[in-house]
C-alpha cells in the first residue's frame, strides 16, 4: 500500500505491534477526550489564502534557541522506542538528521544518550524527569552534554502518571528485553510487573512529587543548556516560566497523557496569539499534529515550531528509519504546499491574518 499521509501509519503499526505495546503508544488518560481533541481542533481554524503572490520560491529554514533547522517540525519526546523497532531511537536520530531537523530523546529511552550520540551528527535536545535522587538528575543532565546535547526539555506536568486505562487493562510492563536505558547502571532501568500499570508505579516510586519553580532555577546551577518548560497549559505557567528563566516553553499536555479535558494546545494558542507577537521567550506546539496544514496553522497562531511524538512511532513501527524519514518529508512537502497555496513565501510572512477560528465567533470560550 502507498502511504499518502502520516495518519496512515497508525493502521499499520496496530497490525503490527503486540496489543500492549501499540495501546501503551496510542492511548490517551481516562476518556480520551483530550486526545480526539488535540487533533479536532486544528479543523476548527480555516484558512484565509492570499493570491497572486509569487511563490516560486519557499523558504521554510528557521532557527530554534539559535540553532539553524530545515523547518519548524521537530521530533517530540517519545519513551520506550524499541518497542516500536529493534533499532528505536537509533533510527529515529538518523532520520531526524537527513531531514536537518531536531531530535528530543526521552529520558525513558531505550538507548542512551551515549548511544544515540554514536549514530552521528544531528542536532538533539534532551528530555528529563526529575527524579527524587537529585544525585541521578545531574548524572544525566551532564551526560547529556557531554553527548552533545543542545538543550534540556524540562517536563513538568508528571507528577504523578495520568491514568491510561488502557495499561492498565493491559498490566503495561517495559518488556523483559528491553531497559530504560539512561538509568540502567544505577539499577533503575527496569520496571515491576503490577497488579496496575508497572510504569505508574515506576513512576509513583522514582519521580519527584515536589517538583517546583524553584527547580528551574536549580537546574540553571547544574547545567548551561537552555531549558525548555514542557507543558504549559495555562497563561499563569507561561509568564512563571519567563520569570523562572526559562528559555522557551512548549505548549503541550502531553499527548493527552496526564489530565483529561485539558483543552487542546492549539486552544492555547489562539487565547494568546495577540501576545506571542512580543517574542519574549519561544513558544512551540505539540499535540495532534498530522498534517503540514496544522503546522501553518500554529505558527498563524503564534508558534515558532511544533514538535511531533505518535507519528514518529507509529511509522518506525511500521517501516523502521525510512517511515520517519518519510513522515519528516510529508510533513514538510504538506507545509510547503500549505505555503505556497496561503501566499507565504517564508515563515516570518505567515500571520493571524492568513487563518479564521471557529473561536473568533462571539461565543464562551475557557480561560486559559
């Protein structure tokens, strides 16, 4: 069958996948409400195309915490790769590079930051969650920049696991072969099997509840890497997150993971689109991004780039490094298109202007 877009790929990796490992990839907290609407809300925003402007040639290069990228769509931070395919977060790096993009690689990867340094060049941020041993936490941040990582995506909406009723119907264990591997050393690469979800009590057991603003700041005295704050949901967290230091922030409730009925991050956006203009930090996107349209979409509101998670594991699923490679180049074909068809010759020229929201109708939206 020929793939013509990356939703496709999620059809072929259920066939695939054991049932465990496809839901545990797949599945959103309790009803999934957030889920289907990280993806509806993108077809709520309508396009307002401008003609007859010269688009014979398309710039979509930019630049992210001042590293130079083929395009605004980035790799999102995604566990447990292996699973997907033997050679997991291997693959995914090595995509990611051909494609001139950037890499975030979990801290529950199934290879280490070491490891995927050796596939070669590429330009890779790094994931973490605090653990209550601080000792592990700087550990692996210095790790982390000693493999050349550029960045540290601080995630802060874990403190405890959201309840994916899927893992636990599924009794969602990392399998026997398999560890995480950043922590294997320190005898934390592994995960009992439970009565529940194994990884919701890995992470009852290891992650740090106390988590707080001042972290940030702690983290700032352990490493010179930017940090990002991943997943902002509120206008509260953003500004906190200037306050606090932060070098960017991601908008993102992670995949629809934790809470359920959080609105949808483009929600987010568009609440705040008529203030992002002001640039003081850079914000990005993620959750349901399938289409290159979704990103035009979220750069109009405000976005300087977007991050992808499930369609890099449903294609390394389905086809290994070359469905990443081939989602990376949809994406960005579908972007490109999306440019040329709206009027934007390059990225600085896609505004508010050149999109309309069912939002923008007189009508209760949530504060956010």
């Amino acid at each position: 069958m020929e793939i013509t877009n990356v939703s496709e790929y999620e059809a072929i990796a259920k066939q695939k996948l054991p049932k465990m490992v496809y839901d545990y990839y797949a599945s959103g907290a309790e009803d999934q409400w957030t889920l289907k609407e990280n993806q509806h809300a993108f077809s709520r925003i309508l396009f307002r195309p401008r003609i007859l402007m010269d688009v014979s040639k398309i710039d979509l290069r930019t630049t992210v915490l001042g590293f130079n990228i083929s395009m605004p769509i980035m790799i999102a931070p995604t566990a447990m790769q292996k699973m997907a395919h033997p050679e997991g977060e291997y693959a995914t790096a090595r995509a990611a590079a051909a494609a001139d993009t950037i890499m975030t690689l979990s801290s529950w990867a199934t290879s280490s930051v070491e490891e995927v340094a050796s596939t070669g060049p590429g330009i890779r941020f790094f994931q973490l969650y605090v653990y209550k041993d601080r000792s592990v936490v700087t550990q692996l941040v210095r790790r982390a920049e000693r493999a050349g990582f550029k960045a540290i995506a601080l995630t802060v909406d874990t403190p405890r696991l959201g309840r994916r009723e899927a893992d636990i119907k599924n009794r969602f264990v990392l399998p026997p072969n398999l560890t995480l591997k950043n922590f294997e050393d320190l005898d934390l690469g592994k995960m009992d099997k439970t009565n529940d979800s194994g990884l919701a009590s890995y992470v009852a057991g290891q992650i740090d509840q106390s988590l707080s603003w001042k972290d940030v700041k702690w983290l700032q005295t352990i490493t010179k890497l930017p940090i990002l704050v991943k997943g902002v949901i509120t206008a509260e967290d953003a500004r906190l997150a200037v306050q606090y230091g932060a070098a960017g922030i991601v908008v993102s409730n992670h995949g629809a993971r934790q809470l359920d009925y959080v609105p949808a991050t483009t929600l987010w956006l568009w609440k705040r689109s008529s203030k992002l203009h002001k640039g003081r930090i850079p914000v990005f996107l993620d959750g349901g991004v399938r289409r290159g349209t979704d990103v035009f979409k979220a750069l109009a509101l405000g976005a300087s780039g977007v991050f992808i998670g499930r369609p890099v594991v449903f294609s390394l699923a389905a086809d290994g490094e070359a469905g990443v490679r081939k989602v990376l180049q949809m994406l960005h074909d579908e972007f490109e298109l999306t440019m040329a068809l709206s009027g934007c010759r390059s990225l600085k020229e896609i505004t508010r202007d050149h999109i309309v929201t069912e939002w923008d109708r007189p009508r209760i939206a949530p504060r956010l």
